[in-house]
C-alpha cells in the first residue's frame, strides 16, 4: 500500500505539463501516499478489530488488510484516469474521479464484508464506508486545509459529501438487490441464508473452520447403511484392516467426512485401509463426529469376528465395461468395482447394495464387502445411477463369479504418507496403503491412494510399474477423500502432477508390503450402520440445484443490475453540478 499509493501520487503529479520529475516524486508521491497509502493502512487497522468485536466471523489481520489493499488500487486506478483525461480537457475531473473510486470502493467492500463476515447488513455498509471516508476526509485536508499542491483543484465540501453520498446509496440499492435476489431461494429451499452459507464456507476454506457442521447438521437427515470390514490377524493380534464403509468421504475438506479416510484410520492401533464404499454425495455424513459411529460398529464387530486360516486366488472378471475383481475369504467375499480406463465417478448406494446381494445369491457368499476402486476420474456426470447401463454390466459381471479352491495365504502391509506431496497434488494425509495377499505363490497388491480420483489412464501407468516387482495381479484405488478438493471446478484428481513421484512412492510402498508377508487368518463381516446423520438425497440435491440455478440467474441478473447502477452513478458525479 505504501509503494503503490507512493507511486500513484508521483505519477498523477508528472501528468501535469508544469511539474518537474523531483516535485512529482516528492511532493507527488507524498500526497498520493497522505491520500491513499496512509488511509487504507488506517483502514484495515481499524476495521479488523470491529469486525472481530460483533458476533459474526473472525477476520485476519492480513485478510482486512488485503482488502483495504485491492480497494485502495481501484481509487488510485480511477483517479490516475481521471487526471489523465484532466490534462486534455479545459474542465478539471481529478476530485470527480476520487469520488467515483470511493463509490466503487465502498460498493466492493461492501459485497465483501457483508457477504464473508456474516455481520449484517447495517453494520457492513457502515464499516465499508470506513476507508472511502478517510480518502475522501483526507483530500479535504490536503486541499483546503494546507499548502500542499496538488492537482485536484478547487471543489466544495458539501458537493463532495452528497456526490459521495447519493453514489454509494445508488450502489447501495445495487447490491441489496443482487443480494435479495441469490437470498431468497436458498433460505426458502434450505432454511439458511446464502450469505451465511458462503461465509461458513470461506471460514472453512481459509481457516479450517468447522462452523459449517452446525448448518448441515440442522439440514441433515439419519440414514442407514453398510459398512464392510476384512480383518486379518497375525501372532501378535490384527495385523491389518480393510474397511469399506457405504459413507462419502464429503462434502469438502474436513467438515462432516470429508477427511474420514485419514480420521477413520488413525482410530485404530493396527494398519488400516479405509476404501470408498458404494455412495454418493447424498451420503455425505453432516458432522465429522458422525464418522465415530462408524468405528463404533466396526469395533463392536471385531469384538466377536470369527477367522478363517483360507483365501482364494485373486479373480479377474469383465463383462463389456464393466471390470469386478475378486478374492474369496472364507466364506466370505471380497469384491471391487471399476469401468476403467473408461471414466466414471460415484457409485450409488442403491446400485452396490443390489450387487451385494446379486454375489450373495450367486456365490452363497455370507458376507459380500463391495469397494468401488473410484479410479478413472470423468466427473459428477459419471456417476453409476440406477438405470445407468453400467449397472447391468455390473450384475451380469456378478452372474460369472465362480468360487476356486482356498488356501492358508500371507499379508504383508505397508504406508507412505507421502508428505512431500499434498493438497496441490491432489495427495491427501494417508497418502499410500498398500496390502499384498500371497495365496499358493499368487501375490496380489491392493493399493489404496489418498485422493479424489484419477486422471484418466494414471491407474495403468502405476500397474505396469508395479508388476515389474514380484507381483501377479494388483488393482489401485482411492478413497475419494474430500480433504484435497480446490475451488477450481471442485475437483483435484490424481495425476494431474507429480506422476512421477507418485508412482516411485506406490513401487517403493508394495516392495515394502512384499517384505511384510507372513501367515495371517482373516475375518469378515458387512455390518449394518444405522441412524447416522448425512446430508441425505433431498437435501443434497436441493443443495446443488438451489445453488446452479442461483448461478444461472445471477449471469443475467447482476450485469443489468450493476451496469445500470454504475451508469447512474457515473452521471451523477459527472454531469450533475452544484
């Protein structure tokens, strides 16, 4: 702010034909510093600590001072054209032109704070009317009151108050209506504002803030579901878990699931996969301490799981798109879903429980632990839906499943957090898991990476470098966590960047895995998970459509709204005189 106003000043002054290059560095740059710089650093001094005094969201220090910033250069932007167009015209447009930045500055701020504070509108427009008045209180003082040249030449006061006033009104007006206008669908389809809704959602983003559970919770409705859980025991107790729970790790990063594959996990003393069960986004749990029910029941079933000391061989089937893999445990079966490399994205939950139960009629099957691998990244319109084709390509998939003979089999387990990796990369906190099985000299790697998804066409690159190492068959999935999802298009897949690391990380994860092998028993179980709160599917496709027809409107409404404002206010502070 210091160098920008500084800067604004020296070369406002240099356009004048009379002003020698020193005067407009010095005395130039100090008034554009006294005028702008100094004013804007009052200002996002002064306003943080009223924002944080009311009972609305806590704003950073650099955060206010970033706005004060972005509304300082659009001043400065206007009054260095205004002084432009100055020096070509008899009349003098430089005092005009501040009071149109202060305008525009004061409508910005205004959309700003009243839309991320969460304080009112009242107390919005009268913090936001904090720094167009210090630029405006302080040219007064410059102009009238001192002997400081300048090149804004003479005005009145009372004209410069009223132009000021009825521009900021005009805008004003502007912007209740756009407010008004996005408002009033969401607090009639959801009960919440949608102010509220995007400062919860800001204070999310930006500060991790949980706040936003407390809204969802009040939208939230109690499902029930399925959890299925593969637990494998060594001489020392559970070596190992494979979860896989009918719950979405969403909405977005750690509110409600959003990090549950990294949450759930870390809740057990043993290693532990937790996978992406069949679900979607109306699955999303409401509070992150929804995902305590799940460990409840999982660990309530462990309590009294029986083991078995055999498995099957790993089992590839495909029936036309659709790819089911599979390994029997016991009397127990363990199954994973993909249409890869062909893009897809969520399977419904309605879809995998009538898989589940198609395997359990076909294969006698007592427990049937179903894991949508979500590795082939093509976006919501993916999504396996009942009546999609994809669905019936799984079922006749399911009719080919035969049972071989089992054995007494090894596992061995290992865990990269991949720390050099995060968010940017689309590598949440768990990073990579990976689960070798050796049945009868058959090794087969399950591995399970951290993300939202895939790029297209990664999943073949990481299995062909990871069938150079001792290893028959591998399939590679995600847990679809929330936690690494952006703003750009909400998505972040896997493979966009850092391949290579990656991929060096999973080889070095199954070797280590390979190293691990030793004799184990295994127990499964699918358990039924009942009462926990999600966003439910009314909700969350009101949620969704309330929100893209808000979007679809507002691409209409706010030019003509803000257009027609700005004209207003243009006329008015330039053509009408006093």
């Amino acid at each position: 702010m210091t160098f920008l106003s500084f800067l604004t000043g020296a070369i406002a002054a240099y356009l004048e034909p009379a002003v020698s290059l020193f005067d407009s560095i010095v005395y130039g740059g100090s008034t554009g510093f006294l005028i702008f710089g100094l004013t804007s650093i009052m200002d996002g001094a002064i306003s943080q600590p009223i924002i944080n005094a009311l009972d609305g969201r806590h704003m950073k220090i650099k955060q206010a001072m970033f706005i004060s910033l972005l509304n300082m250069v659009l001043v400065a932007l206007v009054y260095i054209v205004g002084s432009l167009v100055s020096t070509f015209t008899i009349y003098n447009y430089v005092i005009d032109a501040i009071i149109l930045g202060c305008a525009l500055a004061f409508g910005v701020r205004t959309f700003i704070i009243w839309s991320t504070s969460n304080i009112g509108a009242v107390r919005s427009i009268l913090i936001s009317a904090i720094q167009p008045v210090l630029i405006l209180s302080m040219v007064v003082v410059i102009v009238s009151l001192t002997s400081i040249g300048t090149n804004i030449g003479p005005f009145s006061i009372i004209a410069v108050a009223l132009k000021g006033l009825i521009a900021a009104l005009i805008l004003m007006m502007a912007i209740y209506s756009f407010i008004l206008v996005i408002e009033s669908p969401i607090r009639h389809n959801l009960g919440v504002g949608g102010l509220e809704l995007l400062s919860l959602f800001i204070a999310q983003y930006t500060e991790g803030s949980q706040a936003m559970e407390k809204l969802f919770e009040d939208m939230g409705e109690p499902i029930d579901t399925l959890v299925g859980v593969v637990s494998f025991k060594g001489k020392n107790g559970i070596k190992g878990l494979f979860i896989s729970p009918c719950v979405h790790p969403g909405p977005v990063g750690t509110i409600g699931g959003g990090n549950m594959p990294t949450v759930l996990a870390k809740r057990f003393d043993s290693f532990a996969m937790v996978s992406h069960g069949p679900s979607t986004h109306d699955f999303n749990p409401v509070s992150s301490r929804e995902i305590c029910k799940i460990e409840k029941v999982i660990k309530n079933s462990l309590e009294n799981m029986e083991y078995s000391p055999v498995a099957s061989p790993f089992i590839h089937i495909e029936h036309e798109d659709a790819k089911l893999s599979a390994q029997y445990f016991g009397d127990n079966l363990l199954l994973l879903a993909t249409f890869a490399p062909l893009g897809f994205d969520d399977i419904d939950f309605g879809v995998g429980l009538s898989l589940i139960k198609a395997a359990q009629g076909h294969t006698k099957a007592e427990n049937v632990v179903l894991v949508d691998c979500h590795n082939s990244f093509k976006g919501e319109s993916g999504r396996v839906l009942p009546g999609n084709p994809e669905v019936f390509q799984l079922m006749d998939a399911v009719e080919k499943l035969e049972k071989p003979e089992q054995s007494e089999f090894k596992m061995g387990c290992a865990y990269d957090p991949i720390e050099e990796l995060g968010k940017s990369s689309g590598m949440g906190q768990s990073g990579v898991k990976v689960m070798v099985l050796d049945v009868q000299g058959q090794k087969t790697a399950y591995i399970l990476l951290d993300a939202n998804n895939m790029v297209i066409g990664f999943r073949k690159e990481i299995l062909q470098a990871v069938e150079k190492l001792d290893v028959d068959h591998a399939e590679v999935m995600t847990t679809d966590t929330h936690f690494v999802n952006t703003l750009s298009g909400g998505h972040n897949p896997l493979g966009m960047r850092d391949r290579d690391v990656i991929i060096a990380k999973t080889v070095a994860c199954t070797q280590n895995a390979l190293n691990d092998l030793e004799p184990v028993m295994v127990g499964s179980e699918t358990i039924k998970l009942s009462g926990i709160n999600t966003l439910g599917p009314t909700h969350a496709t009101e949620l969704v459509t309330t929100i893209s027809s808000i979007v679809a409107v507002s691409r209409v409404v706010a030019p003509l709204i803000f257009v027609l404002a700005l004209i207003f206010v243009f006329i008015w502070i330039f053509y009408w005189t006093f």
